[in-house]
C-alpha cells in the first residue's frame, strides 16, 4: 500500500509560521503526499513552494468552526484558488444540520464548488457533534451535492475521525463520493486501517514527527 499517497500533509495551527509552512513542503515533496494542507494565509506560500510537484496545495474554508455566512466561504475559497489552492476542505454550518435545515446546508456546498470551479471540495461534517441519524443525512448531503469528498472532522473539536464514523460514511456514500478521515489518526497501523476501511484521503500532522521520534525511516512505514 503506498500510504503516502492517501496522506494531507497538515498544519492549521494558528501559531504556524512561515518557516514551519516550508518545513511542512519540504517534507510533503520528500514523501510524494497528496496534498500540504494548510490555513488560507499560507496558501500562497505553500503553492509556490509544491510548483511543478505531484502533492496539491490544499486550504480550509470557514475554519474551524463553519459558522459564518456562505458568501464570506465561497470568497475566502475563490481567493484560495487564486492563489494557487487546488483543493478546498469547507465547514459546514453545524447548527444548520442540527435545526435540519438541510436545504441550506446543500445550497452552502454548492456555493463553494462553484467558487472552487474544477478544484476539487472536500467538506467537513464534525462528525463529533452529530447524532447518528445527522451523520446519515449528510451523507445523504453531500452525496446529492457537487462536492467531491465527504470528510469527518475538523480536529479542534470534541474529537476526530473514529472507524465507526467512516465505517458509516462508506455505507451511505453515492458511488463516485470520496471520503476523507481527519483528526486525531494516531500513528501508521491506524492511518492505514482507515485506508483499509476506504478512506480516500487522510488528513494528518503527526506521521512524519512520529517517524522521527521513533528513529525509523519514513520511506519504510509509508510503502
């Protein structure tokens, strides 16, 4: 399994420096991951620095918390992609799916695939603060939008992706939806027990520290 491909190489810390956002390409390029996935105030810096590289720039949207209006994402996420973004990771309004108002939550996502244009959209439930019957729905959301992946969690809240949770999503998925596991993926046996439960796509900042701590080489866990 080429692990490294299934892997959002990630920093949304709001302390992130410049520096630790050129740290985190460099290591990104290294490995051939996926994506750099970062605030949108880097994104600029993160697609100059992956010009011309198999690994995507990647911005979140409406970060972390997703409430604010669908106008103020859909601009923050057409200026991402000016800047370079390839994909965005949207947050959805969360007191909209716990009001069921589930009209404004699709009409929001469709919003931002139009500003994205052919970027690809990834958008975030929280699944930690939905009931089951929620999490249902928006699989149910999403699979009617024009969005591209369905994707657990944000990491700042409650809690990130659990098994159960993407164990749920690829059995109330649209064929052609994608699903991406965020927040909290605890070491390689995990990450790739979520690849194994068809997760698409993983988003995490721990793996490359974690190879370092254990003096082990990256190259080996990742093939």
């Amino acid at each position: 399994m080429e692990l490294n491909r299934y892997i959002d190489h990630t920093n949304l810390k709001p302390d992130a420096t410049c520096a630790d956002i050129q740290t985190l390409c460099a290591e990104a390029k290294a490995y051939h991951f996926a994506s750099v996935c970062v605030n949108s105030v880097h994104i600029a810096q993160v697609a100059a620095a992956l010009a011309g590289t198999d690994v995507a720039p990647c911005c979140v949207v409406g970060f972390p918390l997703g409430a604010m209006e669908p106008e103020a994402k859909a601009f923050e996420a057409a200026r991402a992609c000016a800047l370079g973004a390839k994909e965005i990771d949207m947050v959805i309004n969360i007191g909209w799916v716990r009001m069921g108002q589930y009209d404004k939550v699709l009409a929001e996502i469709n919003e931002l695939k139009k500003a994205c244009g052919d970027h690809i959209l990834k958008v975030i439930i929280e699944t930690c603060l939905l009931t089951e019957e929620e999490k249902v729905k928006m699989c149910e959301v999403v699979s009617a939008s024009e969005a591209d992946f369905i994707k657990t969690s944000t990491g700042f809240s409650t809690a990130g992706a659990t098994k159960p949770d993407v164990a749920l999503m690829k059995a109330h998925m649209a064929a052609g939806k994608k699903i991406k596991a965020a927040g909290g993926i605890a070491d390689f046996n995990d990450a790739e027990e979520f690849v194994l439960l068809v997760a698409d796509r993983l988003g995490t900042s721990r793996l490359v520290l974690q190879a370092k701590k254990k003096g082990v080489d990256l190259d080996d866990e990742i093939q």
